[in-house]
C-alpha cells in the first residue's frame, strides 16, 4: 500500500507501506531501498523546486524537482532522521602581536 506518492521529474517517488522508498516511472522502477537502509534525507534548493539526496548504506539516491512542501511530508514519514545543524565555521584570531608587512 502506497503511504505516500510525490511526483519528480524522473516519474513518481513512492513511499510504501512495506517498507520501501522507490521512483517509478509508468514503465519501469528507477530506483528502490529498504527504509532501514536510509540514513539520511537533504534537499538542495535548484531554481525553483529541490534535488532530493537520499543517503543509504550502499551510497546516494537523488529525486529531482521536489517541492519543498512534498520534501516537508516525506521528512514527516522518517522521525528518526534528525537533521544535522550547520557546522558554523570558527576563525582562528590573529595573534595581537602579528605585525603586517
């Protein structure tokens, strides 16, 4: 049974009841994974709709032309995802005693 359904540019992206993420087309399956093979979900801003990259245990499954409101439900179907914080860059302060050339 279908959980949730999302269209993309490379046909629907699919959440399944039996524990399947997939993108189909009308004739074939793009691509599918385990739920318990994700690890993490981000999305890149394009123009104006996102790039999906889900990342798994054998390595990166992208869906393209999301919308960030569809991007919003899927991250609702996998509490457990936390998403990670910006690392915030710390710049080392020069030396008081530094002397410019």
């Amino acid at each position: 049974m279908v959980l949730l359904t999302i269209p993309c540019e490379a046909g629907v992206l699919q959440v399944l009841e039996e524990g399947i993420v997939e993108v189909i087309t009308p004739n074939r399956r793009v691509w599918t994974i385990p739920y318990a093979s994700i690890t993490r979900l981000t999305a890149h801003q394009g123009a104006k709709l996102l790039t999906l990259l889900v990342y798994t245990k054998q390595g990166i499954y992208q869906a393209e032309m999301i919308t960030p409101e569809h991007f919003a439900k899927l991250r609702a179907c996998f509490p457990h995802l936390v998403p990670r914080k910006k690392r915030v860059r710390r710049v080392k302060e020069q030396d008081a005693t530094t002397k410019l050339l």
